[in-house]
C-alpha cells in the first residue's frame, strides 16, 4: 500500500468509477498515467509536477515503490497499480480563488486562434496547450472566466495529446499547478515584494523544459500588466 494526495476531483472521478482494469497509457520514473472516464488519471513522485489529474506520492520515484506501470485496475475506488493499492491519506483542492488584486486583460482567445494553439508544440504538453492553460486558470483568478473558451478548447481536445487535453480540462475549471497558483497569489498582493515575485516567477518557468514557460506567458497574457512584472529571458527558462 502506498499513500497518496489526492486531489478533490480525480477522487471523485475513482470513486465514481466501475472496478477492473484500466489501460496504462504513460510510463515513466516519476509518472504513471491510466485512461479513466474518457480522460487520464495518474500517480506522480515526489521529484514530479504536481498536476491535477495526478495521485501525489512522497516517493522519489515510482519504480523503487513497486510501481513501473505494466498493469493497472480500479478496486472499490482506490487505483491499484502492479499490486500495490495506493491509498488516499489526504484530500487537496486545487481550483485557484478569485483573487482581488488580479484585473483580467482585454486579451481574448478567439476561435482561431485556440485551433492554431492546441496541440502546438512537442512532448506529452504541447506549449501551446501550457499558453491556454495559463490563460484559463489566470481569468478565473481574476473573476473574469470564460466559459465561451473553456468550451472551444474542450471541443478542440482531440487535436492533442490524452494528458494534455485532461490538464486543459483541469484549467477550465481552475485546477491549476501549484506553481502556478502560487504565482497568482503573489501577482495579486498576498506577500508581494520584488524578491518574493522573482521567486515565484522563476519556480513556474523551470517547470518542465517549457511548461511552466508556457503558462506563465499564458498567464501574463490574460491578466493586466504589473509594476513588479519580470521579464522572462532563455536565461531565466531552467529545466526542472
């Protein structure tokens, strides 16, 4: 048995669903993704993003707690993956706030420009997937959601990867990184000082080789400039 974080929604989604085996669709040293309800549902390490549509364990990697992904099967709620049962300790909710010092831009996605964005890009999260999913969580912060977009991109999802159209199905509804809500919170006033936004600035761009890069460019672009804004350089861009 392994315990896990387990965000309030993909909870519900296990609990929801009828027992057997799931297909295991990603396999890796830090993440494990199954097909559950249409979308992906996963299980992550401690060295791992933690995204929300992903279990959280506090192991480094998943292979050296038995877990490599060769079979995978809902029971009672509870996935098990390779035999091990990986139980729910604590329950998180990761949907941003509406954050009082945050004002939405005049920048919008329009039909056009969201088919020539989804799915553009390499790897599991095409970057243009990670600029809309910024941008989606970000005006939800700012009590200026979308609904008009949320649903273009969700009607666009099969132009991309199986876990990046569940991630921009996350951000529609305000489920965001916690680097990312992190920086929303900053950007707003809550402990703001030049050092402290830097900070939170430079966690969500070494996210990934480009993720974090690409929501926070998102981000930016859907909310009203800032004094304390950073410039984000190829220097600033780390890779996690």
């Amino acid at each position: 048995m392994l315990p896990v974080i387990a965000p309030i929604r993909l909870r519900a989604r296990l609990l929801a669903a009828p027992d057997g085996p799931r297909p295991v669709v990603h396999r890796g040293e830090h993440a494990i993704y199954v097909e559950l309800d249409g979308q992906l549902a996963g299980v992550t390490s401690a060295r791992a993003t933690r995204v929300p549509c992903a279990l959280w364990s506090t192991t480094p990697d998943l292979p050296s707690a038995g877990l490599t992904g060769e079979r995978a099967e809902l029971r009672g709620g509870c996935l098990v993956l390779d035999g091990h049962e990986l139980r729910v300790g604590r329950v998180v909710d990761p949907r941003v706030r509406t954050l009082t010092g945050l004002r939405a831009s005049g920048h919008r996605l329009d039909s056009a420009l969201l088919e020539a964005m989804i799915g553009l890009g390499d790897g599991l999260t095409p970057l243009g997937d990670d600029v809309v999913s910024g941008w989606l969580v970000a005006r939800i912060a700012a009590g200026a959601a979308d609904d008009e977009v949320a649903h273009a991109v969700r009607r666009l999802a099969t132009r991309t990867t199986a876990l990046s159209a569940t991630l921009l199905d996350c951000a529609a509804r305000g489920e965001a990184l916690p680097e990312l809500a992190d920086w929303l919170r900053v950007r707003a006033g809550y402990g703001t000082s030049p050092r402290r936004l830097e900070a939170s600035t430079r966690a969500l761009a070494a996210v990934g080789g480009s993720s974090g890069a690409g929501l926070l460019a998102g981000a930016r672009l859907a909310l009203m400039p800032a004094a304390l804004d950073l410039p984000l350089t190829t220097h600033d861009r780390s890779v996690a």
